[in-house]
C-alpha cells in the first residue's frame, strides 16, 4: 500500500530506525525532540500503524517503518535531499487562514509582476494549541488569525486592526445606505460556527454589543469565512465583517459595506505568526508586504 508521507517524514524514519533514539535523531536532524515526536505521529496516523514500539535497547521499527526507510534510501541515492528541503524551505511557503483572506491574498499575488515563492494555502484551524504546534513543526510557515498565546519559538506581527461593518447584498430589497438597529432586530443573520473574536476597550460597550450579538435571528451558520460572504451576497442575509476586509472584497463581490449603530461599534485583530527561524529568509518579508498590500485601506 502507498502512503502519502513527504520526504521530510521518512527522513525521520529512516534516521530513527538507525539510531533507535528520539533523541539521538534530533540532535542528527537538528530539531528538537518534541518536532520527531510530532513527526512520528503524524506518520502513526497517515499509515494507522505504530510504527515503532519501546525496547530495552531504545525504539525499535516494526516492518512497516523497515519497509519505509529502505523506500527512503532509494530516494535519497537519486536526489540530494539535504538540497530538496532546504530549497522548499527557501521557496515554497505553507500559509495558514481564513479561506476569505485566502481569497483577498490570492487575487494580490496573481496581480503581481514581482517574482515570489509559491504559496501553499491549507485550512486553518481553530485551536490555538494546534496552531502552535503547526508553526513550530514547520507543518505551517505562515499562520494569519486570531492573536496566539507568547511562545519563544514563533514571532507575531499585527497584520491589521479594523473596526467591524455591516454587509449586505449589493440590492437589498429593504435596507439602503444606512444600516439600522431596526435592521439588526427584523432581518436575518449569517455567522461563521467558529466566530469572531471582537474586542473592545470599554466595558459597557463590550456588556451591550454582546448583549445584542445574543439576541439576532441567526438563520444559517456557514462552515468557512468564504461561504459566509458567499452566502450574504446573494441573499438577504446580514453579516458582520472587519472593515478592511470587507471593502476589499467589493471588488470581488457585488455586497454593501455599512457602518453600523454606536451600539454594534467593536473592533478585530488579525496577527501574522511564523517561526524565528524564518526571520532571516529575505522573501518571507516581501511575501508579507503583499500580504499586508492585499487588505489596505481601500
């Protein structure tokens, strides 16, 4: 049977087989233990095998992960791997967001002249755990969402901080240019089922915005950023989106962006996460000013 394993995680393997030390294998791989541990188990998970079991004379490979690491001599006599995974490290960037920012950061890089490193895009996901994990495990190089917790081993940096706005279909059959408290009570809502952190500096605001963010008639929950505007764009649905983001995406897409009521008035964050290991490679920060170029003030 064939098993999607890239050449990253037999290279694990196969060091692992030889020395039957995880430790011994970082120190060979120049990572640290907890990175041949996640690697591993990834591996565990892709083939549904253990891969490895505990002897007295250290981790032991069963016949799978023998098999393994033979396929990954044969590779390795063919091509220079050392070579391979330093240059997708250089040139091939794995980036982690929502699937509306997806949009917005594609459409900038396709409209660009300059030379840059191909983009991998993969789903986000909503555990800040998990995320962590991604970046320091070089599964992820880039992770755009919501604020991480402080971690010695990744770097963050502001992306944009927005106030929030109303949208709308382009046509709406009943709500014009100016977007009412009666239009948030007696309409319909879209929400995304992973939410949005919103935030405030006032404590009264923060009481009465969720208050009232309780109260909507919430009649669908989409499963994507994407599909929540999708979804508001062609039909009477209301959302709320950041500012930036949503002007931004009247260009794509034929929606209204309404300032909403002092009431609903909150703010949202957006951070870039990536590992300092990245910090001295020249094209992450160029990638990062098209990033930030796909959601200025339009």
């Amino acid at each position: 049977m064939e098993y999607k394993l890239d050449i990253k995680m037999l290279r694990t393997i196969h060091t692992l087989c030889a020395c039957g030390s995880v430790v011994q294998t970082a120190k060979i791989l120049g990572v640290s233990p907890g990175a041949i541990s996640y690697t591993i188990n990834k591996a565990r998970k892709i083939t549904g095998s253990a891969l490895f079991y505990r002897s007295r004379t250290g981790m032991a490979p069963n016949s799978l992960a023998e098999e393994l690491s033979h396929k990954y001599q044969k590779i390795a006599k063919d091509i220079d791997v050392d070579n391979v995974l330093s240059m997708k490290d250089k040139t091939v960037f794995t980036v982690s967001c929502y699937s509306v920012l997806e949009l917005l950061l594609s459409t900038t890089l396709i409209a660009t002249t300059e030379s840059l490193p191909r983009i991998n895009f993969c789903t986000s996901v909503g555990n800040d755990e998990a995320r962590i994990a991604r970046i320091r495990n070089k599964e992820v190089d880039i992770d755009i969402g919501t604020r991480l917790p402080i971690n010695n081993s990744i770097i963050q940096l502001r992306f944009f901080s927005s106030g929030i706005s109303a949208i709308v279909r382009h046509d709406h059959p009943v709500i014009g240019e100016n977007f009412t408290m009666s239009d948030w009570t007696q309409h319909q809502h879209a929400i995304w089922s992973r939410g949005m952190h919103l935030i405030s500096d006032n404590v009264e605001q923060t009481n009465r915005f969720n208050a009232l963010f309780q109260t909507r008639n919430v009649a669908f929950v989409a499963s994507s950023t994407l599909n929540l505007v999708m979804l508001c764009a062609h039909s009477d649905l209301i959302i709320l989106l950041p500012t930036v983001i949503a002007q931004n995406l009247r260009a794509l897409l034929p929606i209204k962006v309404l300032a909403v009521p002092p009431e609903l008035e909150m703010s949202y964050e957006c951070y870039v996460h990536y590992h300092h290991s990245l910090s001295t490679n020249p094209l992450l920060g160029e990638l990062i000013q098209h990033f930030q170029a796909s959601v200025s003030e339009s």
